[in-house]
C-alpha cells in the first residue's frame, strides 16, 4: 500500500512538472509575442506575432525562402482580427480573426488571410482556407532591422519589416 502511494505521488509530481514546462510564459521564447494595434474607422485592428532575431543570418532567400509560404514570423502563426468588413488593397474582408501568411518573393510578396489562424507554423497551411490574397511590393533597405517587425497605423498601412526588406499594404 505505501508503496502504491509513493508511485502515485511521484506520478503526480511528474505530471505537475510536465503541465508546468508546457505552460512557459510565451515573453520567454527566443523569438517573444508581439502585438501591434492601429484604430481604423471599423474599429481596432489587432496583430499577434512571434518577433525573430537576424542574429547575423541571411533571411530573404535564405532562412526564409522565396515562393513557398511562410508563416510571417516565428512559433504559431501570425494573426490579425478585423472588427469589421473592410477592404484590403481593394479586395474584401469579412470581420474575423485570421492567419496572416506570406508568400516572399524578391521583386513581389503576396499576403494571405486564412481562416485557419489557430495553428503552429505554416506546417498545416491549406490554401483553401484563404480568405483573400492580395500582392505588395517589397522595399529594400540599407538599415538593418534586428527583430522582425509588424506596424500598424491609424491610416490603416501594415508594415512588415526584417532584415533590410520591408513590405506595406493597406486595410481601408
């Protein structure tokens, strides 16, 4: 019987430790959370990211490669919430809470809104999920930008920046 009850406390102090390591405070990562905000004349635009370090890599082409989908940033996919329908470079979006992917290329990216936006990565990303694409150009820098980087304004202009490459669209 003791022995019983000495197996089932330590396998309850080992399931405490286990939930207690999964449940890490998300500001601790490498690459912690982020949020950027922008009040548009729908309401307030709200965008979740996971912020990376260049730390010396080559990122455009390199760590993140042209043409395949990314999940713009680090750990779960980036989201955004629109409060309200709203255009977006002139397509529609429907209020709602999105992944925001992206698609780099070197003289083009293209922007994705999935409606899939609680997920890991872009590892389950399915394209028949998006909501709408749209296409920006990017804009090279000779200023590095450290941390990766997601801006919004009260205009309505998102700023993505990295590296030495920066990419903005508008929501209207």
């Amino acid at each position: 019987m003791k022995r019983t009850f000495q197996f089932a406390a330590v396998l309850m102090l080992a399931l405490v430790f286990s939930f207690a390591a999964q449940a890490q405070d998300k500001g601790a990562r490498p690459s912690p959370m982020r949020t950027a905000k922008a009040t548009v004349p729908s309401g307030e635009v709200t965008i979740q990211y996971s912020s990376p370090q260049v730390k010396g890599r080559k990122i455009w082409g390199d760590l993140v490669p042209y043409g395949k989908v990314w999940r713009t940033g680090a750990n779960e996919a980036t989201t955004i919430t629109i409060p309200g329908d709203m255009k977006v470079e002139g397509g529609m979006l429907k209020a709602g809470k999105y992944a925001l992917f992206t698609i780099p290329g070197e003289t083009e990216w293209t922007i994705i809104f999935n409606s899939a936006w609680d997920q890991w990565g872009a590892y389950n990303y399915n394209q028949d999920k998006d909501a709408i694409r749209i296409t920006a150009k990017p804009e090279k820098s000779d200023k590095l930008v450290e941390d990766f980087t997601i801006s919004a304004t009260d205009q309505g202009e998102v700023i993505i920046s990295w590296e030495y490459v920066s990419v903005t669209f508008e929501l209207m």
